[in-house]
C-alpha cells in the first residue's frame, strides 16, 4: 500500500510568481516607447493602413454632429409650440 501511495504524489502548489521588478504597466509603456521613436515615414505608412482617410472620418463626424443640431431644433421647436400654446 505504501508503494502505491508513493506513486501518486499530490502535485506541488502553483505560485504566481511576480518578481520584484515586475511593471504591471509594462505594454502600456512599451507602446509609448514605440510611439515616441516612430519617425515620419514610419507614421506616413500607418496613416496608410488605417481603414478610412480622413476626409471620411470627418464626414462622419459632421454627419453625427448635423443630427445633433437637428435634435435640438427639434426640441426647441415642441418647446416653443408647448409654450405657445398652453
């Protein structure tokens, strides 16, 4: 009994180990880093990957802000007409 025993060790505790240098923020860093040593070209090249030039985005942004003032004309219109009229 006792070999059997023998053969079936528990398994050892797990640890997560952190060590002492250990930077929790350490891909926020690195992407920084990265950041801050991009050069011109390297930045021209990433413009030219990103899904949408900037004229579109800026199409879409006019769009969201056009129904934003048509919201609130809307909703100084009813104002006006509840005022009015009560």
């Amino acid at each position: 009994m006792e070999i059997i025993s023998f053969y079936k060790l528990p398994e050892p505790k797990q640890f997560e180990h952190i060590p002492i240098y250990y930077d929790s923020k350490k891909e926020e860093n690195e992407l920084n880093e990265n950041k801050n040593s991009r050069t011109f070209e390297d930045s021209y090249e990433i413009a030219n990957k990103v899904k949408g030039s900037f004229r579109q985005q800026r199409k879409k942004t006019s769009m969201d802000v056009a129904k934003y003032d048509i919201r609130i004309l809307i909703i100084i219109v009813v104002l006006a007409f509840y005022f009015l009229f009560s």
